[in-house]
C-alpha cells in the first residue's frame, strides 16, 4: 500500500472500522497499521489495532499498542480497562503487577484505579454451593473417601447423605464421581444429570459431567457442559483442560490450543495440558513450538513415556533425526508399558527406510499391547504380507473380539484389508475396508460442502487477476521446485525423482508456502470471501519468509522441493512472490488415485473427506477445477506429470520432467529408490522400490463396490472407460 497522505486518514479510518465491523480483521489491520505509518501518536488507531489484535490472537502486540496509547492519553479510561481485560485473560500475575504500577505511575483517577484492581484481583476458583440441611461435615466425609481412592465407601456415605437430602445438588455430584470410579456409568450420568437439575448454576457439577463425558467417548456432548461450566466460572484448569482435550478429539485443533494454554497460565503443572497443547502445536506443523512447551515436561515420569515420545516426534519433524532417535530410545527404556514408544521408534524408522529395524520393534509393540489395532495398521504400511502369515489370522481373531474396542476394529479394519489385497483376496478387501472407512467418519464427522463453498468461491476470486503480466519489485531469488496434486497420485514418487539429483535436497511435506499465502489472504475461513488486493510489497515479503522457513529446515540445501499436496490452491500468488520457483502437478486416473486414497489411513485429522467414496469424487471435481484456472492464467507457470504416463514410460517422463525443473540431466534420476533420505508420507515404502506397474487399473479389481465413487466422479470416468 502507498504511503497514506494525512488528509487521507479520516476516510481510512472509516474503512478500518468497516472492515473491523465485518469481521474482516486482516483489511482492518492493514487500514490502521497505515494509519499509524503515517501518524505514530494516533491513539485511536492504537486502540482499535489492539481490539483487532486481540481477535487475531496476537496478545502481545496488542499489548504493546495499548501501551502506546495509554502513553499517548493516560487518563482514557477505555484504554485501561480494555488493557486490564487482556491482562486479566492471560492470567499472568507479573504482567497484572507491571499494568498496575503503569496506571500508578500514569496518577490515573483512584476510582479508575481502583477498578483495574478490581479486574485484576485473582478470581476465585472455586464456586460457593448449598448443602441445604445436610450436615457439611458429613458431606466432607464423602469427599475425603472420594479422593482418597475409596470410591465404594464414597458412594455408600453420598447414597446415604442423597436419600435424606434429595433436593442437594453437592452431594448428587458426589454421588455421580463415586459411580463414575466404579465404572457405573449409567448411574452416574443419572446423578450427574440430577445435580445439574438441582443447581443449573453449579460450575463444578457441569464441569465433572463434561469431564465423564470426555472419559466415555462423547467430546462432542462435552464441550457444551465443559463451555457453560467455564462461564460460570472461567478459572478452573481442569475443566479449561478438559475443555482442550475434547476439542482436540473433535479436530478442532486450533480451537483446543487455547483452553489448553489457559489451563497452563493458571497452573503451569498440569501435565496433560503441557502435552496435548504441545501434540496439537505438533499437529499444525509448528514442530519448534511444540518442543519448547514441551521442555518443563521431560522430567515427568509417566507409565508410557509419552512426554518423551512427542520430544521424539517434535524432533523428527525438524529433521533433527539423531537427537530423534535418542529421544525415542529414552522413552522405550523409560516407558513402563513401553509399546507406544516402540511403535513410535519404529514409525519413524520406517520414514527413514529401516523397514527390518522397524519390523523387529512392531512385533515387539505388538507382543506388549496385541489388542492395539493402530500398531498393526501402522506396521503393514510397509510390509507386504503373504498368504498364510501368522499375523492375518491374528488380526481376524482380534477383529471380530468383543473386548477390542470400536476404534481399534477400525484399525484392524484398514489393516485387514491391505493384507486382503496383498494376498489378492480382492473379494474381501471391501468386507473390512468399508466398515473401516465408517468408522473413521465416526470418528471424524465431516461435511464437504464448506470446502467446496469456499474454494470455488476462491476460483472465483482469482479468475479477475491478472498473474500473468505482474511483475512484483524486490522478490526473492530463491528458486525451490513444489510437487503438488492429490494425495496418492505419485507425488511422493516424482519428489523423490527430483531429489534424486545431486542439486536437489527433498524437503517432503514442508507445507510452509501454502501456510504463508493462507495466513496472509485472512486464513481458512476467508478464503474466497475478498479480493485478492495484496500490496507488491506484502507478497515479496510473503516470498522472502517461506525462503527464511524453507532455509531454516535445510540451511545446507542449494535447492529444495516441498511436496505439501494443498500449495495447489495458491500457485498463481505463490508465483508472484517465487518468481523463480519451479511448479510441478502430478496427474493420475481418478479411479486408482481415489480407491488409493481410501484405502488408506491419514495422520489425525488429516484429508477427512477421504474416507466416503462421493466426497471423493467431489474433491477431485473441485481440485480439477482449480487447477484448469492455473492452467489458464499462465500455462507456462506450470508443468504437469501424469503419473501412468511415467510408470509407462519412465525414461523419457523422467527427462522431461528434471528439464522442466531447470536441471541438467543425471542418471542416477532413474534409480530414484536408491536415494536413502527420510521420506515421510504413506509412499514410504513404495518409492524405495524400482517403478511397477501393479498399482494402475487397480480399481477394476473392485468395481462392484465402487459404484458411489463412479456416480461422483461422471461419465468420463465410468467403469467401461477403463
């Protein structure tokens, strides 16, 4: 943006309070960081830069713009008490005591003064509830029994104190933690529910039965009583934990990360908080933040090692895969019930290609927790079972085990059928593959249509620019090659073609180019909804920080690929702030690629639509259709791999492929499987292996169950065009 000449300010600052008002906070920033470039001490802009701030959850900056303002006009009292507000959000006692001795320092109005103390003051943290008639050390009784382990007496004192003072909410959540220790599950929700009844404003009891329902397989129930116990009373860790932990279940990662954190400002000892906010950092591939919260933690001593384990997967994650390895080996020796730590070793020792190593620690895993569905799903990613193998009858007893749990049948569901299909038993691949696909959707619930609704109305967005003639001033000459398409479609394969080359380091799955234009077009829930009017100076600057991230991953590099299959939706922009980058789109029959993709299991949370056969085929219309923009706009930006034309011909495609990414030719790019990087995606095993042609047309062995997948996907993909 121009820099704003001072009679335009008037005008931008009702447009930043529009855009503000909208909910459009990424304009609205924009409008008053203008504002303030071009006059520093506009306190208004301070504070309305501070509101948007705080929305966009950048408490810190917002705090220091307060400051400013409050330098600027110290006896505002809105800029106090909104401060105070945020101060007392973060829960942070140094941070209150600094704000209080400003506003001393500031000699604001004692009755000002005198209500940020107020709003500051430690809030209490526990609620003050009604015994009724009930004689209070009787109800002390009940409680000390209850966290003294003896549940059944617990329960016997709350039955007796509940059948004189029926009318007592206190004492029917006694009652409902007793049964719930016991394992009485209906009962407990029964007292639960009934404690709620007596006292619908009793914080505690909608807190424990949110927790219950967490612990019973319902975090969507949860979440409701977990949110109105917090509003009544919005400082208790536990249910801010709870709070996280059912959110988390549900995916919403984002949204889990701050009760978490919440919990961990007012009690920063609370371990499971420390390790699900670190786990969910790790999940949005924010693998140095995770590890830095995750360091109070290593000290802990739990029963499987997972504060150890997620230090293993946080370092693996940086590449940093010696101090990995330590880390996955002090968990396996740590670990009193250590098969989550050799089943997580030997995970990623599958990624670095030590598949015999791998296997040893599995059946290991296995032995320590054999009803563990994820250990043997996860195994058989990498081996090829045959006919007669011990491990397929296991896993079919286990399967049909009243004992295993849904969502370990699930598991074996998936592993099951991949064995089904490696001993070409095609005719019962689908008798497991499909309730196994099931499962993960109820697991995961998932609509397609708010995916669909906002990357078309993207499309849309992009169809009026013209990316083919700009030309953005001072952009990086950083030159990395994106592999993108579908998942499952080879780009795992043509990834590490190109790494193969002696110029070229693989950087996987970096995700950090489509991470940055998502961030700076106002994130997920944006997209589409504005124009796309980034300034040259925010997409050169968008340019030189996926360098700076790329760069940091791989400071030894000369040039690099990211294999992130989403960098698909901005490769017109990416372009624009990458001029030199190289784009490769890797096409496959939809009908193999899709039926790989549901046959397959994707890392927590990830790629949800791929487990029904008609959302599919609606994700790869819409995927199709955005790359026919690209193709569009500039043809010449892009270059596109069919991945059966390279199993066809694989000298020739290979060729033309390392042309199209600037390299001069090298013969060790036909004996990609011989390259030993770490390669981290469900290829893991296959791109390790010489080019075989098994893979294409294997839908036709399942076209009976394919029929939902057909319909989605149109005529030009029916079954007698195969």
């Amino acid at each position: 943006m121009p820099p704003v000449h001072p009679q335009q300010i008037p005008s931008l600052f009702q447009e930043a309070r529009q855009h503000h008002a909208k909910g459009d906070l990424a304009q609205a920033r924009r409008a008053f960081e203008s504002i303030l470039a071009a006059d520093p001490g506009a306190v208004t802009a301070h504070f309305q830069l501070a509101q948007v701030l705080v929305k966009l959850n950048e408490t810190e900056t917002a705090l220091d713009h307060l400051d400013r303002a409050a330098q600027l006009r110290p006896q505002e009292a809105a800029i106090w008490q909104f401060h105070a507000a945020v101060v007392q959000r973060m829960a942070n006692p140094a941070k209150s005591k600094a704000l209080l001795d400003k506003a001393k320092k500031a000699r604001i109005d004692r009755k000002l003064l005198l209500g940020l103390q107020e709003t500051l003051a430690p809030k209490a943290s526990k609620s003050r509830v009604g015994t009724g008639n009930a004689p209070p050390a009787e109800i002390e009784k009940a409680i000390a029994l209850l966290r003294r382990g003896r549940a059944q007496e617990a329960a016997r004192a709350a039955l007796a104190l509940h059948q004189k003072h029926p009318k007592v909410a206190i004492i029917a959540n006694i009652l409902a933690l007793a049964q719930a220790e016991l394992g009485e599950h209906a009962k407990a929700e029964n007292s639960f529910r009934l404690a709620i009844t007596l006292d619908p404003n009793y914080p505690e009891s909608r807190a424990n039965f949110g927790q219950f329902l967490l612990t019973t397989g319902r975090p969507d129930q949860a979440v409701p009583e977990l949110t109105h116990a917090l509003r009544l009373l919005p400082d208790m860790p536990m249910a801010l934990t709870n709070l996280g932990l059912a959110l988390k279940k549900q995916n919403q990662i984002k949204a889990a990360i701050r009760p978490l954190e919440r919990a961990l400002a007012l009690d920063p000892g609370i371990l499971v908080a420390r390790l699900q906010v670190a786990d969910a950092y790790l999940l949005l591939n924010q693998a140095e933040k995770a590890e830095k919260i995750l360091q109070p933690a290593m000290s802990a001593t739990l029963p499987d090692a997972f504060n150890h384990v997620l230090m293993g997967r946080c370092l693996a994650a940086q590449h940093k895969n010696d101090a990995a390895e330590g880390a996955f080996d002090q968990a396996i020796r740590s670990a009193r019930t250590p098969s989550l730590a050799l089943a997580s070793k030997a995970a990623f020792l599958q990624v670095l290609g030590r598949f015999d190593e791998a296997e040893t620690l599995f059946r290991q895993a296995i032995e320590h927790d054999p009803l563990n569905g994820y250990t043997y799903q996860t195994f058989l990613i990498t081996r090829k079972t045959e006919k007669g193998d011990p491990i397929i009858a296991k896993m079919e007893e286990l399967y049909e085990n009243p004992e295993v749990s849904r969502e370990n049948r699930m598991y074996f569901g998936f592993a099951l059928a991949k064995a089904m299909e490696d001993t070409k038993d095609y005719g019962r691949v689908f008798a497991y593959l499909r309730p196994a696909n099931e499962g993960m959707r109820k697991l995961y619930p998932y609509d397609i249509s708010g995916y669909l609704t906002s990357t078309r109305a993207l499309i849309e967005q992009f169809k009026s620019v013209d990316f083919q003639s700009r030309v953005v001033p001072g952009t990086t000459d950083f030159a990395p090659i994106f592999v993108t398409g579908l998942p499952r479609s080879g780009t795992t394969l043509v990834e590490q073609i190109i790494a193969s080359h002696s110029a070229v380091t693989g950087g996987g799955e970096l995700g950090f180019a489509f991470s940055e234009m998502e961030a700076a077009m106002g994130g997920a829930a944006k997209r589409g909804t504005r124009p796309f009017n980034l300034s040259d100076k925010e997409i050169a600057s968008i340019g030189r920080k996926i360098e700076s991230h790329m760069r940091h991953a791989f400071p030894d590099a000369d040039r690099m690929t990211d294999k992130a299959v989403l960098t698909h939706d901005y490769l017109g922009p990416l372009k624009l702030a990458i001029p030199k980058a190289r784009i490769i789109v890797v096409q496959r029959d939809p009908r193999d690629c899709l039926l790989s993709m549901y046959k397959n299991m994707f890392p927590s949370g990830r790629h949800l639509y791929a487990y029904d056969l008609g959302d599919l085929g609606e994700y790869y219309h819409c995927f199709q259709d955005i790359i026919r923009l690209w193709r569009e706009k500039a043809a010449d930006w892009l270059y596109e791999i069919s991945y059966d034309a390279l199993i066809a011909n694989p000298e020739r495609e290979t060729r033309d492929l390392i042309a199209a990414c600037g390299l001069e030719w090298e013969d060790q790019c036909l004996s990609f499987h011989e390259n030993k990087r770490r390669v981290d995606t469900l290829s893991v095993h296959q791109v390790r292996q010489p080019l075989y042609a098994s893979s294409t047309k294997a839908w036709q062995r399942y076209e009976a169950d394919l029929e939902e997948l057909f319909q989605a996907l149109g005529n030009d993909y029916a079954p007698e065009k195969g």
